[in-house]
C-alpha cells in the first residue's frame, strides 16, 4: 500500500507541475455512511455532509486526462433506528435513532478522465479513481451512554478499538459545465469504500455483568469497516496560464 501511495503522490504531484493550468474545486453535500459490522449486515445508514477541496493539473491542449489531490472533511459511521408501536393498537409509536459517528480528515490521490457532451465543450461529463487515506479526529461513541444496553457495554464499540489512520479508494463520475472561460460548476457521485478497518478490538473474556450479581460474560472479536456514497455540487475555478513564445 505504502509503495502505491507512494507512486500515486509522484505521478499526481508531477503531473500537477506540468500542468499548464489548476483547477481548484471546492464541493460539498450529502454523505449516506455505511458500516459493517463483523462481516453481518442489518447496519442502517447514517445521514450527514462532507465537504473538501481538491486541485487539479489542467492541460490547455488536451484537457480529456488530469490528476488530481483532495483534502476532505467527512463524517462517516451507521445508525440503529428503534421503532415503537402501541402494544393496544398496533399503531407506531414513534422512532429513536443511535448515530455512531466518525469524524474523519481524509486526503485523496488519483485521476480523472473527461469526454465532452456537447459540440461546444462547455459541458463534460467525466469519471475518476484514486486512493484515500484518512485520520480519525473525534467520534461520539464514548457519548452514546449504552442506550438500552447499560448491562451489556460489549454491544457498543469501545474507545481503545478505534483506529485513528485509514486507508482506502474512492471512485465515481458526474458532469462539469462552464459558466465562464474561469468559473465553473460540478456534480459528483462517489463511492468511497475504506480498506481498513475504522474500528478494531480483540475479544475480552471474563466481563463482570453488572446487571447479574457473580456473571460473567466474553465480549467478542470485532471489526468496523466504513464505506460511504457521497453526492457532491462543487464550484470550480480556473487559474489559467498562458505561454507566450
């Protein structure tokens, strides 16, 4: 992984000194966060934003290929929604949603590779590839109070699992337009799985059960990986150079 990166980081950064031209791109929007949870399924999503700004190496002559480097701010994790019903009726009694959320600074490398969808070239629609690395600032799971699990703490992730660096790739495609020769516009639809896990502990045996006077109990192994899907409205803006012989 080290040597792809590290690949990765020259071609982008020497293919953005040779550009002839940057693009910087500020985006933003919607994040749906997915987990999973020791390889079983039933995690909910969990709704939230991401916002990032990236660079990109612009050729004046052929703009079809760039690299490209972002640094993002993204708030990943899942959710555990609880439904009640009235036990007379039957009718729903309202909802309570668990958000388990990480707080991530993520830096991403990798290119992208633009056609044009109208004569004019004023609109482009393109699609991209790179890897991702990620550090883990704050999360809120130390907060969560164990919810209606207070005699059992091993449902809930514990503070010691969490790992604060990631890695990962990122991929997806969507549409460029100008609105002038140096301002423009964006929309984007990525899915960003990590490889890594987000979350790692080993089983612990021999849990004093508090709720149970002389249990015990194991808690077991666990792994936590995140994969979010991210729509992005951006605004780029175009430094253009200009070689004069």
């Amino acid at each position: 992984m080290r040597i792809v990166l590290s690949l990765l980081f020259n071609l982008a950064f020497f293919g953005l000194i040779a550009a002839q031209s940057t693009a910087y791109v500020i985006h933003f929007g919607p994040t749906a966060g997915l987990q999973k949870w020791d390889n079983a399924s039933g995690r909910e999503p969990l709704f939230q934003y991401h916002a990032a700004l990236s660079m990109e190496g612009i050729n004046n002559e052929d703009s079809r290929g760039s690299f490209y480097m972002q640094l993002g701010y993204h708030v990943k994790g899942s959710a555990t929604r609880y439904r009640f019903f009235n036990i007379n009726s039957g009718a729903p009694g309202g909802t309570f949603t668990e958000r388990f959320k990480f707080n991530n600074f993520s830096f991403s490398l990798g290119a992208k590779q633009r056609f044009k969808e109208s004569n004019s070239g004023r609109v482009r629609y393109f699609y991209f590839g790179g890897l991702r690395g990620d550090y883990t600032f704050s999360t809120n799971i130390d907060n969560l109070g164990g919810g209606s699990s207070t005699c059992n703490p091993g449902f809930y992730p514990l503070m010691g699992g969490v790992q604060r660096w990631m890695a990962g790739f990122s991929a997806g495609g969507g549409i460029e337009f100008d609105l002038s020769e140096l301002v423009g516009g964006q929309i984007q639809l990525s899915i960003n799985p990590d490889v890594t896990p987000q979350y790692r502990q080993n089983a612990i045996p021999n849990v004093i059960d508090i709720c149970n006077q002389g249990a015990i109990y194991n808690i077991p192994e666990r792994r936590i990986r995140n994969t979010t899907v991210e729509l992005s409205v951006g605004l780029r803006l175009l430094k253009k150079v200009i070689v004069v012989d």
